[in-house]
C-alpha cells in the first residue's frame, strides 16, 4: 500500500468541508431554508411550502446517500447514527427537547450561525449558551444525568439500526443494493410530494431542496470517501480523517458548537485541531455573512426586552442538551441521519418537530393568557 500524507489529506478535506459548507451557509441564507419557520408556517398559516422545501431536501439526500452507498464509495453503517444499539428513549427525548428550543431560540443549529452571519446578535448569545450546554451534555453535569437516565433504556439489535442492514439480515438482498432501492423509494416519494406542492416549483424553493440534499450527500463523499484511510501509518488502523467522532461524517449543528467553543479556549493547545465540525460553522457564518453582504441584507439585531433574551437563553440551552442526546439537529438527524436511513434518526426526527409544535402551542397559549 502505498505511503498516505494523512494531514495533507485532512487539509483537502476540511477545506473542501469549508466550501461546501459556505455554499451552505448562502443558500440558507438566501432561500430561508428552515426547519422552525417550516413547522411554524404550517402551525400558525397552514403554509407547507417551506415543509416542502425541507422534504425536498430530505428525499435528494437518501437519493444520493444510496447511490454512493451502492457504487461502493461509502458504508453509512460507518456513522454514529447506524449503532446497533437503539437508544429510542434519548432520540425522542433529546429530540423533543431540540424541538422545543429551536422555536424558543428561534431557530436551529443551522439556522443561528446563519442569523449570526447576517447580523443577529440575538443569535450569538444562543450560539454560546447551546455550545456550553452541549459540552456539559457531551462530557460535564448534563451527560451524567443523560447517561443514567434516558441512555440507560436501549434495544440491542442483531446488526446496525439502519434499514438495509436489519433487511439484509433475511438474506434475501445485499445490503448496499437495499440502501439504493430504499433510498430511491422513500426518497423518490419524498421528493415527488414536495414537488406536486402547488406553486412549490419556484427557483429558490427548488434551489433550497436540492442544493441543500445535495450538500449532505457531497460531505458523505468527502468524509466517507475522500477522508476514509483504510490504514493510518501511524496507528496501522482505518480512520476518517479530521472528524470528532472517528466516523463518516456528513453535516450536524450541535456537537460543533462545543468543539468550536473548545478550540477557540484552548487555541494554543496543539492537541486541539480543526475539524469537519468545527470548520462546518465557520463555513456556514462565512457563506450566510457573504451573501448577506453581498446583497445588502445585512442588519444588525438585537434583544427586545427581558423576556426575549431569557427565551433565546433557554432556547439554547435545550437545544445543546437535546441535540448532543438525540445525537443531531435538525439537520445532524433530520438530514444526514434520516439519509442513511437510520432508525434512530427518524425516532429524533419525529421528536424534533413534536417538541417545535408543542412549543408553538405554548407561545399561543402565553399570548392568550396576555390578552
């Protein structure tokens, strides 16, 4: 085998994360690709066009997820989502609680370093407190109570979570030709809804599904493909270069928020490097901050009153906790989780947008009571 230059290739891959991750950050930016607003348009003016978008989105994602799986470039159940172990309970927990903080912060992970590109204020004070919480759910007061509370329920399953796997187990199929044939089903019916929408097919709903999938799927490609050694010089072992979790990685905006926390603290720590994470929100602020610029959309925002920064606060906080249990956002489980066709990621998935409604019913409820 021939000699691997292991950090020149984790350079090719974090810069390749950047760009992908700024083209990201402009889309987002400039479609309001939104999993908050996409509930809250449903809830409060029975609008799916944004829902669509997201949908859109989730469908090209499996599309994709399974044609790399299939030619071989790729093996999602070699990601954190793919574990044999199902920890139901701390998906839909975690999930419900991201859910829930995401409208109090109003918005995601993804969604706050895009504000925060374009201005929002509001959203770097959720940015810190979502990063700290996630740190303290990761490693500190809040993973204990996770690891011997929610954790601790789990359904040991024969082989990986994901769907094609627990399927291949009757034999009657391999297992990456079934993640192509779900990935085309589910992701072909997924993506054939969202377009049958009326008036959907606009370019920047269009532009918001598809590029938004199609990121998801490059960053399996890089991670997973272009990032995989199959045996590190040093340690003889396989490795995917330059992530945290020592997995394929595609795009996730929780965990992130602590590791980028923790290197900007311990900067001048040579153990702490840039990751695929870490570099992921700096791409996203940079690409939302660049078309913001460009277009002259950028504006400064700040608090209204009191409530509105305990609000943001709490927002954060719920969302780092539940986001590091349900092992994603929006985007970590909505997307890269659910295109690899993961259990577990549709478990978080449906907690996440049970926790936003929920949250919306009690901002409705709040508001009546001021009447």
């Amino acid at each position: 085998m021939p000699d691997i230059d292991v950090p020149a290739l984790s350079r090719l891959v974090l810069l390749s994360t950047f760009g992908l991750t700024f083209l990201f950050g402009a889309v987002l930016q400039r479609t309001h690709f939104c999993t908050m607003g996409a509930v809250s348009d449903i809830v409060n003016m029975g609008d799916w066009t944004r829902m669509r978008m997201w949908v859109l989105a989730i469908g090209v994602a499996m599309i994709g997820t399974g044609l790399l799986a299939w030619g071989g470039l790729i093996d999602p159940a070699r990601t954190i989502y793919a574990a044999s172990q199902l920890n139901w309970l701390s998906a839909l927990v975690g999930g419900l609680l991201f859910g829930f903080g995401m409208v109090l912060a109003s918005g995601c992970g993804s969604k706050t370093l895009v504000r925060i590109g374009a201005g929002n204020l509001k959203s770097l004070v959720v940015f810190v407190f979502l990063g700290l919480s996630a740190y303290m759910t990761l490693r500190g007061l809040f993973g204990v109570i996770r690891v011997n509370t929610v954790d601790g329920v789990a359904v040991a399953l024969p082989t990986s979570q994901d769907l094609p796997s627990l399927l291949a187990q009757g034999g009657g199929m391999a297992r990456n030709t079934l993640q192509l044939v779900l990935g085309l089903v589910l992701g072909g019916v997924l993506s054939l809804w969202a377009l049958a929408g009326k008036g959907f097919r606009t370019f920047d709903n269009l532009l918001g599904g598809i590029a938004v999938g199609l990121i998801i799927v490059a960053m399996w490609y890089v991670s997973g493909h272009v990032g995989f050694v199959p045996e590190d010089p040093d340690t003889l072992e396989e490795v995917f270069v330059a992530t945290n979790s020592g997995r394929m990685e595609s795009l996730s905006f929780v965990a992130p928020y602590a590791y980028t926390l923790d290197w900007l603290m311990m900067f001048s720590d040579k153990s702490k490097v840039l990751t695929i994470g870490i570099v992921s929100v700096i791409g996203v602020i940079a690409g939302a901050a660049a078309y913001a610029l460009a277009t002259r959309t950028f504006r400064w925002e700040g608090f209204g009153n009191a409530e509105d920064v305990a609000n943001h606060i709490v927002g954060g906080i719920l969302m780092g906790a539940g986001g590091v249990t349900a092992l994603g956002c929006t985007i970590g489980q909505g997307l890269s989780g659910v295109s690899t066709l993961a259990i577990g990621s549709f478990i978080a998935l449906a907690g996440i947008l049970a926790g936003a409604v929920l949250a919306f019913r009690y901002q409705m409820w709040r508001l009546e009571r001021m009447v």
